[in-house]
C-alpha cells in the first residue's frame, strides 16, 4: 500500500517567480519524516508546499531539550499554529505567558511577538504549522477575530456521542483564512468516522492515540500515532480506528 511521501522544498520557476510544489493528499509519516539537528532542537519536517488555499505551507515538529529556548522571540509575516505533543511548553504572545501540556495549541497571527521555552525537566516535542494565504493578509480580519490565542486542552470539555466523542478547540477566522476549525474526536474501535465525503476546505488529520486508516480517492492508508494526514478541497475521504479499544485525532479545516 503506497503512502504519499513528504514533499520537501521542491520548487519551480513560473514565469520568473518562485513556486513551491503542490502538496499531495496523503498520509506523512511520522517514523519516515527526515530529522535535522538545528542548534539545541531536532526538527522533523512532515510536509511543505503549496495548497488551493495555501501559497505556502510547513509542517514540522520540533523537538526541545530541558530549561531550552529554540529561539529568540520573534515576529514573522505568516501565520503559525503550535500543537504541544509531548512534554510541556511555555509560550509567549505579545507579552503574556502561559505554560502547555500535550494536545494544547497556540495560534500566532502575523506581526505578534511570540518565542517558546522548555521549563520542564523532560524534553517537550511540539508541532509547528506555518502558512502563507494565497489571499491578501487580513489583520483587521484576524483581530476582529479575537487575534492570537492559546487554548489548554484541558480546558476544553469532551462531548460524548455514539462513535466516541468530541472536543470542540475553536471555529473562526484568523488574517490568513476566512474560516479555521478545529477539533479533537475519539473513535471507537472498529468505527468509520462517517461515509467517504468531500468539503470545499482542505483538512488536516493528525494522529495523536493509536492507529487508524484513511481512506483516500478509495485507497486505503495505515496511520500510527504521530502521523499527518493531508486532504486537499473536495478529495473523497473517510477514517476507520484499526486499533485495540479507542483512537483519538486532531481535525482542522482552513480555507
């Protein structure tokens, strides 16, 4: 069974500008994502390239040692979205703190200062999205919004349903996207989360408790913890828990 593999920083020139690669739906695999050491953290690119909402997307996690700091705080002009997998992480946004377990986010809209650091006593590993629309930035739009946020995944109340259950983390706009929805959902075992569909919105999966298969355009892709599953707008899809008792996976869309 073939799984999509990472698209690196492959790029073509298009009448005389620079075009990143369009990503393909796929499964990117945590064990198969190259690892680089970069001063005190260890990144591990997952995914990188251009989607229909996207001219530019990253997705990797890094991998910070104790009483660490990646980098210095900083601001930038795209988007950035922070999913604590490991460990814990203290995040800075425009002056306020606040420390974050496993399954916590931070959002970061263009322009705010923002910088990271490990307190802990054990290494913090932590996802990092980043995203540049092919839209205009809309600031007033993004503050209108509420601006950047973090939200404690153990603030967030599980829903219970007949599949499992639900965790609602957010459902608005940002400056780079008209609309972003996010949300975590626990499958029982043996369970298809619903029939094959399609959305106008891209969507993200990413695996966070055992393992599960996505089915995409029909084909069947095996997915372990820690994997990324990437479905660009209106590509079928579905996902089946495979694993003993429960699974449990991050979902966002963004368009």
């Amino acid at each position: 069974m073939k799984l999509a593999l990472v698209v690196g920083v492959s790029c073509w020139f298009a009448a005389g500008r620079l075009v990143a690669q369009a990503v393909e739906s796929g499964v990117y695999e945590w064990a198969k994502a190259p690892v680089t050491q970069k001063a005190n953290v260890a990144q591990r690119l997952l995914l990188e390239g251009a989607t229909t909402d996207f001219k530019r997307v990253r997705i990797h996690a890094t991998t910070l040692p104790a009483h660490q700091v990646p980098h210095p705080s900083h601001r930038h002009d795209d988007e950035e979205l922070i999913i604590v997998k490991e460990g814990e992480l203290t995040v800075t946004i425009e002056g306020k703190t606040t420390t974050l377990g496993p399954g916590s986010i931070a959002l970061m809209m263009p322009g705010d200062e923002h910088g990271f650091d490990n307190r802990g006593n054990a290494p913090a590993t932590y996802y990092v999205m980043r995203y540049e629309a092919n839209a205009p930035v809309d600031t007033a739009r993004g503050r209108k919004a509420g601006g950047s946020f973090w939200i404690d995944f153990r603030d967030v109340a599980f829903q219970p349903h007949s599949q499992g259950g639900i965790r609602r983390m957010f459902d608005r706009a940002t400056a780079m996207t008209r609309r972003f929805e996010m949300h975590v959902t626990t499958l029982n075992e043996g369970l298809w989360s619903h029939p094959p569909h399609t959305h106008r919105a891209a969507e993200i999966l990413l695996m966070i408790e055992n393992t599960a298969q996505e089915s995409i355009n029909g084909t069947l892709h095996p997915a372990a913890v820690g994997a990324l599953i990437f479905l660009e707008s209106n590509v079928p899809h579905a996902i089946q828990n495979t694993s003993k008792g429960r699974c449990m996976y991050f979902a966002f869309q963004f368009e």
